[in-house]
C-alpha cells in the first residue's frame, strides 16, 4: 500500500504514440464518405432523419401493468415485453436504468411485477433470483412516489401513504407560491393527469397469486410506510410533508368546493395538449401513460375518437422489432435532422447538396408557430422555435431550437430571403428566453423554483 510520502519512480522515456492521420489521408476520406453514404440510406423520403432512443425495461414493464390495470392483455405483446424485460436481467437478478449501471430498485420491481402479471411464478429461478436483489435494495418500500403511484393501481401499495395530489392547483392564480407553470413543463404534464387519477383511486384488484406480498421486506400488515421528514425541522421537504398531512385530515370530511370545477379544468387542459398538432400529452412515455390513464378513469372507452387518438399516438413509440419488441421514451426527429446536417456539411458534403436542401425544407416546415404553454412566463409576442419531436406544438424548446438554427445556417437554401425571415423570426424568440441569471431554461422561462425540488424527490 502506498502513503502520500512515497516516491514512485515513473519513467523516464515517453509512451509509445501511434502517428496521427492527417486531414487528406485516404483512409480518413474512405471512412467519411462510407459514413456520409450511409446517413444518406437513412434519410426519410421527405428529407427527415430519426433514429432510435434506446433505454432501459422499465417502459415494457410499465406497459404490461397498464394493461392488466385496463384488463385488455394483448397477449402476444405481452409475451414480446417478457423477453424485452429478461433479455435485460442483469446477473444479480436486478434491473439497472442505464447501460451498465447497477441494479436499481423501480425498475427491478416493476420487472419482477410485470414478469408476474404474465405469469412468471416466483418459484423460477430468475424470479428468485429477482426477488433476492429486490429484498437487498429494500423492497417496494424503498421505491419513489411515481413508481408506488402505479403500484396502487393494481392493488400493491396503501393509496394512503401516497402523497395527495390536489387536482385544485390547477386553478391557482399565477402569483400563488405553487402554480403548475412554475414546475417543468415534463412535471406539469406528468402532474395534471395524475392529480385526476388521485381523486378517483381507480383500483384494480388482482388475484392472490398476483400479488407482491412477498417484496416487502416486514410483510404489509401492520407497517407504517409514511415517507420520512428531513431531521432539520425547517426544509422544504418536511413542509411538503406537513401540507400533505395536512390534505389527508381533510379528505374524509368532503369539503371540496372547487374540486368539481377543477376536474373539468384538468381534464379540458389535458385534451387540448393531446389534440391536433400533438403527438400525445407532451410527446414523452410517462405523460402519454398517465393521460391513457386518466382519460380511461373519466370515462372515455377505446372507440371514443379521443382516447383513440391517445393511444395511437402512444403506440407510435413501439419499435416492432420480431427480435426484440421495445418502447421508445419519444421521438427525436427534428434533433437529429439537424445534427445530421451539421455533420454532413461539416464533413465535406456541399451545402448545395439536394438532400441537405431537402432536409433543409422539412426542418423550415416544423417550426412551431403556436403561442403554447411557454407563453405564461414569456410574453415575447411572435411564436417560433423548434421540438424535438414531429408534433408537439405546445413544447417547442430552446435546445432544438439553437440545434436548426446551427443546421440551417449550413445550407444553401433556394430562397434566401424566406430563410433570413426565419432566422429572424426564431433568433428573436430564442433571445425571449433568456432568464434572469443569464441562462436559458429548454421549455419555460424563469422556472428557478429550487424548493419544487423537494416536491419531486418525496
């Protein structure tokens, strides 16, 4: 063992180092073209890239719940999410929510929970093997709210110990210390839909060899499972706790003024977002399930052309690979048409280049000219800006936005007196973003409330 007194002799001659290749050799060259040619397969007839997000099990497994909380099992998709999910068990029989990461307690009990639903008994080793890993990381009780959130639907978790989600914030005046257009755009499409699922409770029971009794490690009879407080007396987190408290006292006196008027105000904010020129609420997974959810909690059945809408969109991020069904969190078209300008032309392909006209053209076609949700905090008066995706147009970001601009100032456009307007356009909203502090948020302006944080760490 060495102590920061020793001398450690390094030696005196330098490391071998290979010869760097130069700009123009030929192999270089050979690998760019090669390269070129094959983004250029890749384009889309009208101009467009979109590649493949790829992430962990954890969207399969939430689909295999949904759809026994719905109790319509498609059951080939089923069995497809099965192998998704064990292709991706690690060897200590967890689940981890990166590449090469560790074990990680939600998505390991949502494998295991969804493996069961499909009938994987927990007899079967990988299912021991499973449990074991889940039992070590401190099982169900251990998981965060979003993830015991759907526990609940199925039965599996006290809606009680369960932090209330007042669906009134949705009527809170702008000023109000908590307003959903002071949490991130994700959060308030997340929150909206949830906040209706909280009142209803809509609980599906299961069967007894269902159930999960087995992942908690004191069993549930008798078990306090209240989130914990801060030792500090004065944190954000325990103030949260206390209204939270605070909000369960008042539930079973039933004195909800307002929660009428509330629900309807959620549910008409929802539907608006899930409308035309959004390709569901917020384009992203946990939003789009939360909305399946709630609408199918208020009512609305499979035909009904809302819901229908809904779950179309949601389908449109199943990758239907006959060798490995998967979920994509989203869609990254806009993001990756520009990026793979940027490298073309950078590369050495002519700005001039029809494809790069063509891609060119499909970009200026998705600028999003609607004053959406980010007109609460910014009230510059012109729309523009770009999303990731292919149809949200109430969440163009910033991040998309500087990513066009950086790609289409590479090509040679046709009209040039067309393009020089939306870069003014675009540039000057932008601009409109730029907070307080000197940075740019990607969705919302002045969205620096440090004590959410608290909110969504609970």
């Amino acid at each position: 063992m060495y102590r920061s007194t020793d001398v450690i002799a390094l030696p005196s001659a330098r490391p071998e180092v290979a010869e760097p290749f130069a700009t123009g050799d030929p192999q270089i060259l050979e690998a760019i073209a090669r390269a070129q040619e094959n983004l250029l397969k890749q384009q889309h007839p009208d101009g467009h890239w979109c590649g493949e997000l790829l992430v962990d099990s954890t969207l399969c497994s939430d689909y295999v719940l949904f759809m026994h909380w719905m109790g319509e099992v498609d059951n080939q998709r089923q069995q497809r999410c099965v192998r998704h999910i064990l292709k991706r068990q690690l060897p200590d029989g967890g689940w981890n929510i990166y590449y090469g990461g560790p074990s990680e307690i939600n998505a390991s009990v949502k494998a295991y929970f969804a493996l069961k639903l499909a009938g994987c008994t927990p007899d079967t080793p990988f299912m021991a093997e499973a449990r074991a890993t889940i039992m070590r990381l401190g099982g169900i009780p251990q998981m965060n709210t979003f993830s015991k959130l759907y526990l609940a639907l199925l039965g599996q978790f006290p809606w009680k110990y369960l932090p209330t989600i007042p669906v009134e914030m949705v009527l809170l005046p702008s000023w109000s210390p908590f307003h959903i257009y002071k949490m991130s755009s994700w959060s308030r499409a997340m929150l909206v839909p949830l906040a209706i699922i909280n009142h209803f409770k809509p609980t599906r029971a299961l069967a007894g060899d269902k159930q999960l009794h087995e992942l908690y490690p004191l069993g549930t009879e008798h078990k306090d499972f209240t989130l914990p407080r801060d030792e500090r007396f004065f944190t954000w987190r325990n103030l949260f706790l206390r209204v939270d408290e605070f909000l369960k006292i008042l539930h079973p006196l039933r004195f909800r003024p307002m929660r009428k008027r509330a629900l309807e105000e959620a549910e008409r904010w929802m539907l608006e977002r899930i409308g035309e020129g959004s390709d569901g609420l917020a384009t992203v997974f946990p939003a789009m399930l939360n909305a399946l959810i709630a609408l199918r909690t208020l009512g609305y059945t499979k035909n009904n052309p809302v819901y229908a809408k809904a779950a179309k969109d949601f389908a449109g991020l199943f990758v239907d690979d006959p060798e490995d069904f998967r979920i994509q969190p989203c869609l990254s078209p806009v993001w990756d048409t520009a990026i793979n300008i940027i490298a073309l032309v950078e590369s050495g392909l002519p700005a001039d280049h029809p494809a790069l006209r063509k891609a060119a053209d499909w970009l200026i076609g998705k600028e999003v000219r609607l004053r959406g949700d980010w007109t609460t905090n910014n009230p510059h008066p012109e729309a523009s800006g770009w999303a990731f995706e292919y149809n949200n147009i109430y969440y163009p970001d910033t991040d998309d936005t500087a990513m066009v601009l950086m790609a289409l100032r590479l090509v040679q456009p046709p009209d040039s007196a067309a393009l020089a307007a939306v870069f003014r356009r675009a540039i000057a909203w932008q601009l409109s973003f730029q907070c307080r502090a000197g940075g740019w948020g990607a969705f919302d302006k002045e969205v620096t409330q440090g004590w959410l944080d608290a909110v969504c760490r609970s």
